[in-house]
C-alpha cells in the first residue's frame, strides 16, 4: 500500500484538529500535539503576542480563548503543498475565526504537531483596500464643487488633530512609526505620528555620518513598497533617511514634523488620552483613544556618569549625537564602547586622520558580514532566497514559527560553522587583545539581539583596522575618571582625548513612558525588550516572547513598536490589526497578559 503523500498526512490532521476545536473538544485537539510542542500565536485566538508551550499551556489557552474565537475552515493554503525533510512534515495553513482570516505555518513530527503558528491576517469587514478591492482613485461621472485628491488631503491635514481626534497618537516618526502609520492608514485608522525632527528620516540623516544599515536589503523592506530591485545591499544612512521620508509622503501619512510631545495622561473613565504636544511654538491637545510609543530601541541614549566630566575640556558626546569625524584631524580620540556603533565611529575617526582608541569593558560578538549573509541570512532574505521563490512574507513567517525556546538551538550550530569559517579572522582579534563572546551560549548575534539588543558588532571593516593596531585597543578595565585632557582607566592607564565618545548603549524604551507620562506608568508595564531567558542582560524567568512589545501592556491602551526594519515591518500588522479592532468596538479578550519582573 502506497504511503501517503505529505500534504495528504498534514490535511489529515488539520481535518481531525478543526473538528475537534469545532466540537469544544479540547482534550483531542490537544492530544494532536507532542508532548514536546509549541503554538505561537500572534493575536489570531489570544489577541496577544503569545507562545504556548506544551500540551498543559496549550489546553489552557483554549479553555480560555476557544469559545470566544470559533475557528474553522482548517486546510492547506490555497496553492501551497506541504513538504517532508528529515521526518518533519511542514506546510502553509489558512483558518478562520469567528472575526478574523488566519494563516499560518505547520510542522509535524511523527505524526503529531510539533509547532504550530497562527497569525491574525485580516479582520473580516475590515479588510485592507487592495487588489481587486483598491480604490479608484480617479472620481469619473460628473458632479458639482467636487474636491480633488489633493483638496482631500489637504482638508484631512487642516482638520485631524482640531476640528476631530485621531483615534491614535503614535510618538516617534523614525521606522517603527512610519511602518506602523502605513498599516493603519491602509485599515482606516485616523493616526497622527509626532515626530521631534524637521522630517522624516533625519533620526538617520542625523546619526555620525558613517552609518549605513548592517542588515540586507532584502530583509530591511517597509510595508506595501518594496525596495527596488537596484537598491545597494546595505543603505547609507542619509539614503534610508529619503527613503522614509519619499514613504511618509506617498503613503499619505498624517506625520507632524517638528513636533515633540510634551506630556500624557489617560483617563480611565473616559478612556482616552489626552496628550500635549508642542507645535510652531504652541500647544496642541490631541485626545486619542490610543497611545503607541514608537520611540526605537535606540533612542534613548545611556550616557554614563563618570568622576570629573564636567572638567573634560574638550568634546564629548554620546554616539547618537556624535557629529562625526571631520573635525577631529590629527586630533586624540576616545571611544568607550566596543559594538556596533563605537566600531563604525572609530573606523571613520581613523579614516578621518584622528588618532583613536577604543576602550572595551566587557566582551563582544562579532561576526563578519558577508558571513552572516551567505550562513545565518541567505535561506530566507537574499538574492537566491527571492530567486527560488522566497517572498518577504513567507521569510517573516517562517522565523517567527520557531519558538524563541528552541531557536537557539537553530542557531548555535550556524555560529559554529562561522566561528570555523573565519578561525583565522577571530585569531588576529584575540592576538590584539580583542574579548570575543558568541553568546552565552554559543547561539550568536541573533539571540544576543533578541535577548538583550546590544553586545555585538557586524564586521564591514573594522575589525581589520584593530587586528592591524590602527584602531588602538584598551580591553579589560573600565573608565575611573575623566581628566581635563585625558581618560583615566582602573588599571592605572592614561588615554589623552580631545574627543570622547560614549558608545555605552541604550535604556529600556519604557524609560520613555516614564518621561511622557509618569514613573508609576513605565513600573506598572515593566521592562521592555528581552526573553527572560536568563542569560547576560536578560534576566529570568522565561517569557517565551519580547517583553511588552506589539502587545497589550499593563496599562490599558499604550503600545510598543520598535525594533529593526524587519521587526517594524512584521509586527507592524498585528499591531495595527488589535488597534483596529478596538476603533470597531470588537470584541478583544486578551489571554496571558504581560506579568511584570523587572520595571527597566
């Protein structure tokens, strides 16, 4: 008798798992799974960003959330087939609920489902207007005093934030809050996005002028624009700053440049902010329902306080100010710091003529970039990946379908191959006295990213400028005082400065709710960022997912969107979709919201 073929076998159980959640059968719904198993669920049947783990959290959630969500219509996407690779049968799979279209991702070990994504892809009535759904654009027929596109617009823009509230106030314009206007844009969502700068793309434009982006193109995509097909691999910062501001534009988003928003406060009555920005030199009042801090990992600079400061007499900054190198000719310089940017201000200071050193306090990853691209990118976000089909959604979906649990364990062996790939590479950082991490445990820049968000630098050249000593390294010791003309070190050692750059990182972005609004706000939603996995930086326990982010928090009706390109992209859509939910008054029963552990 002939085996069934894979997608036959995932058909099989999806079929026996629908009608099981059909019949509020919990207990066959969950005997459908391994022992060993994992459901994230990105808000489709928990309005919530939420991974379940094992049989025990998984009945759990469908005891809470199963009547509520009534799901149906199980099956294989439509045009996917399901495929078997070393025992493990994976597909695409589409389901609704009673609000909502799903799709998802499948894996079946031994005949059981190991892991399981569901997403939330559109609510039904509110669906975005899109193919054959776009608007016409062009008003054909005849009618009298007809406004045009551009006297539309312009009347949505004198009124929305005076004469009518926005229903949402998003608080930062850089990635997060562009991508997040655009979502909501296209589901008619009435959003304003307060952003301090003069444009949009000048928290780029305005960062040392080294910049450029580390990660790839093809992972780096906004919403609904794509890239062109020309765009560089990696884009300079002023490039990517255009970019965001030609999007802001075209995606006619409500965004109200030189603005900075002063204070907020929410009203538990009347459920809604009211939130104070200053605007042209006056006051605005803006009372939205909604309150998204989209103010960006980072954004809010940790700049250290260190014994005699004040007495420097000549410049310092933190890296997210720092101007750049052009003035530093000749000149003394000292970066404290050993990641991403204090790497990319030393390597321009010394191509600048500046004599630089950097000071590194405790260890860091590194990994070289093209080895990154072509062992931990390439599969999903390259060139080849879009030539063998790849699409930015199926890439998306498919990272997000390992649990954070185990995607360590994705990882580590791909950090083994690089370290051994590149064993020549790290020997010349070590023998310069370079302190080299992979990672508590082994599992490289990805978890260190998604742990803790700093402690790691790709390489595009800097690291060859230490091995070689014209990037100066100081590793081991900290900074005890800062002289009138000097850096002084624990261990006794003298740096002379006439530049000081404190690469030293960024703060939890709840620091932000506390400035806007209050201490007791930022305490009661708690840390933002970090799995609780208990490693450097990200203390425990286990969360399963970022703490705070995309989600509901502890306080009703603030958000947080941040993240990279990818994540401002991806989480962008579910973020917007519980928004919108909550402007139609449907139903939201979150289950398992955030507990707090550590308050920043």
């Amino acid at each position: 008798m002939l085996e069934k073929a894979p997608s036959e076998k995932l058909s099989d159980v999806l079929a026996t798992f629908g009608d099981a959640l059909a019949a509020n059968d919990i207990e066959t719904a969950v005997g459908l799974f391994q022992e060993d198993c994992y459901w994230r669920d990105l808000v489709a049947f928990t309005w919530n960003i939420k991974t379940m783990e094992g049989r025990d959290q998984i009945r759990d959630m469908l005891k809470s959330q199963l009547a509520a969500t009534r799901p149906g219509g199980w099956a294989i996407a439509e045009g996917e087939e399901a495929t078997e690779s070393n025992g493990i049968i994976e597909g695409w799979i589409s389901f609704e609920t009673d609000v909502a279209r799903g799709f998802g991702h499948i894996r079946l070990k031994d005949g059981r489902i190991w892991t399981l994504l569901t997403t939330m892809a559109e609510l039904k009535g509110h669906e975005e207007k899109a193919g054959f759904d776009r608007p016409m654009g062009a008003k054909h027929g005849s009618g009298k005093n007809r406004k045009t596109w551009k006297e539309e617009r312009e009347q949505e823009a004198a009124e929305l934030g005076f004469a009518r509230q926005p229903y949402c106030v998003i608080v930062g314009g850089g990635q997060g809050g562009i991508a997040l206007g655009a979502r909501l844009r296209q589901l008619g969502v009435p959003t304003i996005i307060v952003e301090k700068n003069e444009r949009a793309g000048d928290s780029w434009r305005k960062r040392y002028k080294s910049l450029c982006l580390h990660d790839p193109v093809w992972y780096d995509h906004l919403p609904y624009i794509d890239f062109p097909k020309n765009w560089p691999v990696f884009s300079p910062k002023d490039k990517i700053g255009d970019w965001l501001e030609m999007y802001a534009k075209v995606m006619e988003l409500n965004y109200w440049t030189s603005t900075e928003a002063r204070s907020a406060t929410y009203d538990d009555e009347k459920k809604e902010w009211t939130v104070v920005v200053r605007r042209d030199g006056k006051d605005i009042v803006l009372k939205p329902r909604q309150l998204v801090l989209a103010t960006g990992m980072s954004g809010r600079p940790n700049m250290p306080k260190i014994k005699g400061m004040e007495t420097f007499k000549g410049d310092q900054d933190h890296s997210s100010r720092h101007p750049g190198p052009d003035a530093y000719a000749g000149k003394k310089a000292v970066v404290i710091g050993s990641n991403n940017s204090a790497h990319d201000i030393c390597a321009a200071l010394w191509e600048a003529g500046a004599d630089v050193t950097m000071v590194q306090r405790s260890t860091t990853h590194i990994v070289r970039s093209d080895t990154l691209m072509e062992i931990g990118l390439g599969a999903l976000y390259s060139e080849q990946a879009v030539r063998s089909g790849m699409t930015t959604a199926k890439a998306d979906l498919i990272f997000a379908s390992i649990p954070y649990r185990i995607l360590h364990e994705f990882q580590i062996p791909l950090y083994q191959q690089m370290k051994e790939r590149d064993a020549a590479f790290y020997d010349g950082l070590e023998k310069a006295g370079f302190m080299l991490d992979w990672g508590d445990d082994g599992s490289g820049l990805f978890m260190k990213y998604l742990r803790r968000g700093s402690g790691y630098y790709i390489d595009v050249g800097a690291s060859q400028l230490v091995i070689d000593g014209q990037i100066k390294l100081k590793s081991g010791s900290d900074v005890e005082e800062i002289k009138e003309h000097s850096v002084l070190l624990n261990d006794g050692t003298e740096l002379p400065a006439d530049l000081i750059v404190y690469a030293t990182g960024y703060g939890s972005m709840n620091g932000w709710a506390a400035e806007l609004i209050s201490k007791e706000v930022a305490d009661k939603v708690g840390k933002c960022w970090g799995l609780g996995s208990a490693t450097t930086k990200d203390p425990g326990p286990w969360e399963g997912e970022q703490r705070n982010m995309w989600k509901p928090t502890r306080q009703e009706a603030l958000w947080f969107h941040g993240g990279n390109l990818h994540q401002s992209r991806h989480y962008s859509q579910f973020l917007s979709l519980q928004l919108k939910a909550r402007q139609e008054g449907i139903p939201t029963p979150v289950y398992a919201l955030q507990e707090v552990h550590h308050q920043g």
